[in-house]
C-alpha cells in the first residue's frame, strides 16, 4: 500500500467516529445524543475562540491538532461516560492505547508517530498546550449540561463534588474560566440538577 492508500485508509475509518455517541444531548436538535465527531469539532471551536482565558502562552495549532485527534480512539474503545465507576475508566485506558496503536497505525509511520505521540501528550496534560486542550475538553459538557438544564448530569445523578473534580483542569490552566465553571456548578446545584453531598 502506498503513502497515499494509508491516508486515505485512515480518513476512511474517522467517518466511523460519527457512530460513537456520547452521553451529551444536543439540545438544538430534539435532544438526540452528541456524537463523537461532534464533540471533536465543537472543543476545537471552542479553544480558538477561549484561547485568549489561556493562562500561558498555548500553540493553538497544537491545540486544535490534539482535540482533533483525542477522541479518534473511541472508534475502537467506545465512550465511557466521565462519570463511570473508577473500574470502567481505568479498563478504559488500555483500551484506547491498543485503539491508538491500530488506527494511527494505518498512516504512514512519520504520521503515526507524530499523531500517536500528540495523542499521548493530550491524555497526560504533559505541556501547556495538552492542559489547555484538556480544560476544554471538560469545559463543553459542563455548557452543554447548563444549557440543557442540568442534561446528563441530572439524568445519571452526578453530584457537585463529581462536575468540580471533572473541570478542575481549568483551575491552572483558564483560571477566568476556572471560576466561571464553580458559579455555574454553584447554580447547576441551586437548581437542583447536581446532587449537593
């Protein structure tokens, strides 16, 4: 197989990506579940336009890359849900490595070794550029989740000490947006959609 083949083999399989739903809502659209592709291109909107929140100086070329590229695993893997038992998000991570290997693996091997290694960088927050991606990675469902009041977290019973944990990446990482995800979390338990322990 060519250079081109393995290219256009590993576009083939993002179309894939479109079937993986998650357990986000799209309230725009009947309040059917989001789909992974979805999430990917919306968190990359989203960083462009909250990159001036970054506390340190962030490449959003890389940014953008790596949140194009975090969810690809899920082709294979699956979503879990970020408020799973500890057990299926640990079981998650190997999962999604093998995912990695075999997917990327269909680029040619500078790509897949440039892809992989930005892959790996995202999931360990490992640079400033990764823990700005990865806030907002955690940043969007909490939108989500507020403006379709209380969303799944009201319908899988997730409690404030769960959605402060979840978008803690902010603190360091946007602290202007770090404090805008504690008042709506504040509110998102007012309303009763977070549970109050």
């Amino acid at each position: 197989m060519n250079k081109l083949e393995q290219q256009l083999a590993f576009i083939q399989e993002l179309d894939r990506l479109k079937a993986i739903y998650r357990k986000a809502k799209v309230k725009a659209d009947q309040n059917r579940y989001e789909n992974s592709a979805e999430h990917s291109w919306h968190i990359t909107l989203m960083a462009q336009v909250l990159q001036p929140y970054a506390a340190d100086t962030v490449n959003i070329g890389r940014v953008v890359s790596m949140l194009l590229l975090h969810d690809i695993v899920e082709i294979d893997a699956g979503d879990t849900f970020a408020f799973a038992d500890q057990a299926l998000l640990d079981a998650q991570e190997s999962k999604e490595l093998e995912a990695a290997n075999r997917i990327f693996g269909l680029l040619p091997q500078s790509q897949y070794i440039a892809f992989k290694t930005l892959w790996l960088e995202f999931e360990a927050a490992t640079s400033e550029d990764a823990r700005f991606a990865k806030a907002m990675d955690r940043m969007l469902p909490l939108v989500q989740n507020m403006q379709n009041n209380g969303g799944s977290w009201q319908e899988n019973n997730v409690k404030r000490s769960q959605a402060l944990a979840r978008n803690y990446y902010l603190k360091d990482a946007a602290p202007t947006l770090w404090q805008y995800a504690c008042e709506q979390i504040d509110l998102a338990t007012k309303n009763g959609w977070l549970i109050d322990e």
